[in-house]
C-alpha cells in the first residue's frame, strides 16, 4: 500500500510541475521522500528531498530549502555517500547566499567537517575555496578570511603544509583589504603559533607585509608584494585579482 501511494505521489509531481504549480509539487515531493523513507529507500528519499529543496528555491522560501537540503544531507549519510551529503548542504548555503542572507550559515562549515570525517580533505579544500571565492565577490571579506582559515586547518590532516600557509597568508592579506589591520594583525598571531607557518616563506611574507603597513613604508611594502610568495598564490584565482588592489589601497593608507 505504501508503496503505491509513492508511486502516486510521483505521478503526481510531473503532473503538477508540467503545471508550474510549485508549492503543491513541492509537498508531493516532500511526501514522496517520506515514503521512500518508510520504505527503506534512504537514497530515493534524499533524491526527492533534494527536488523539494530546488522547488522551495524557486519559491524564494530559505527556511524550507535549508531544512530540505538538510534532511536529504541525513539520508545520503545514511547511504553512506558523504559526498553528495556534503553537496546538498553546499547546495543550501548557496542558495543562501541568493537569497542575500548576511552571515554564514552552519551549512558551509558541517559540509566540509562531513568530508574531513569521511578523510575526503581534498574534496573539502575545493568546497572551501569555492566558498571563499563566493564571499570576495559577495564583498564579505570577514567570511572569506573565515573559510581560508578553515581550509588552513582542514590541511593538517593530509600534511598538505604549502596549502597551509597559503591559506593562513591569504587571510590576512583579505583581512587587510577590509581596512581591518588589527585582525590582520590578530589572524598572523594566531597562524604564528602554528610552526610550520612561522618558519615558512609564507609567514615571513605575512610578518613583513604587516611591519610595512605599521610603519607606512610604501616601498617594503610593494617590495614584498612582487615577492614570489605572494605573485604564486594560485589556490584561489579571484585572491590574485585583488592583491594588486589591496597593495593600492595599503599605499594610500600609508
């Protein structure tokens, strides 16, 4: 009987989405999930979650595409397929960013902590640095800095150190196009008390670049930004387009 009455509701769905009649698709395929659910069909359910969710998007509805997104991310797990879990909460925390919502949602930080769980640090470096690029063109530097350095940790479980230090320098070169030195200066503290930055290119960089600003020495700081260690930070395309701008904006500062 269950079973029929999914099969119903999925019928249903392509009847009312040939239609345009989101919202009542929408709980079609809320319910189709449900059932898939009672039926021991994790993978079917999250499927159908997933289409609930685009549909909720479509009706400009955050709260409904989070908690969708969400609950398909909890049946993928229980597929076992931390990726696509991982994917569907990135999916939510884009959709949020559409929306316009001001701060990071929780969605960003639990879908890369499902990937590092899962020793998938690779998979979660291309969701921090995609998350990252979102933000710098958001303007939300603040948020930016937050996934570099979050990126910065998920690096010591693979001793990915070159990354690491990329990441660390990078947020306090984004910090420092926020106008925000004292940050800049905290976020270099912090990263300090990490070795392998400390006694790396990429922390020596940073110490220079933040001594320069303090003093308003216009020519150190052109100096170190034409070093080599900050003209190769490739892990971010959209970072390498704002150093120059960050140097302006440091020189007239200054």
């Amino acid at each position: 009987m269950m079973k029929k009455n999914v099969v119903k509701e999925i019928h249903t769905v392509h009847r009312l989405w040939d239609a345009k009649d989101y919202e009542k698709a929408k709980s079609a395929f809320e319910r189709a999930s449900q059932g898939q659910g009672v039926l021991s069909s994790p993978w079917d359910a999250a499927k159908h979650m997933e289409s609930a969710a685009a549909l909720a998007k479509e009706l400009s509805n955050w709260t409904e595409v989070a908690d969708f997104y969400r609950k398909a991310c909890e049946l993928y797990i229980v597929c076992g397929r931390t990726q696509l879990a991982s994917d569907a909460l990135a999916k939510a925390a884009r959709a949020r960013t559409e929306f316009g919502e001001a701060e990071i949602c929780d969605c960003e930080i639990e879908a890369g902590s499902i990937l590092e769980e899962d020793e998938k640090e690779q998979m979660a470096f291309d969701l921090y640095r995609a998350e990252t690029c979102v933000y710098i063109k958001l303007e939300k530097y603040t948020d930016a800095a937050t996934f570099l350095l979050r990126w910065g940790l998920a690096t010591d479980n693979c001793n990915a150190i070159n990354s690491q230090c990329e990441a660390y320098l990078s947020a306090i070169i984004v910090y420092l196009y926020a106008h925000d030195f004292k940050q800049a200066e905290k976020c270099y503290n912090d990263c300090a008390q990490i070795d392998v930055f400390l006694g790396n290119d990429h922390g020596h960089c940073a110490s220079k670049l933040l001594s320069a600003y303090s003093e308003g020495n216009i020519e150190e700081i052109k100096r170190v930004a034409q070093s080599s260690t900050i003209s190769n930070l490739d892990h971010v395309d959209l970072i390498n387009s704002y150093i120059s701008e960050v140097l302006t904006l440091i020189s007239r500062e200054c």
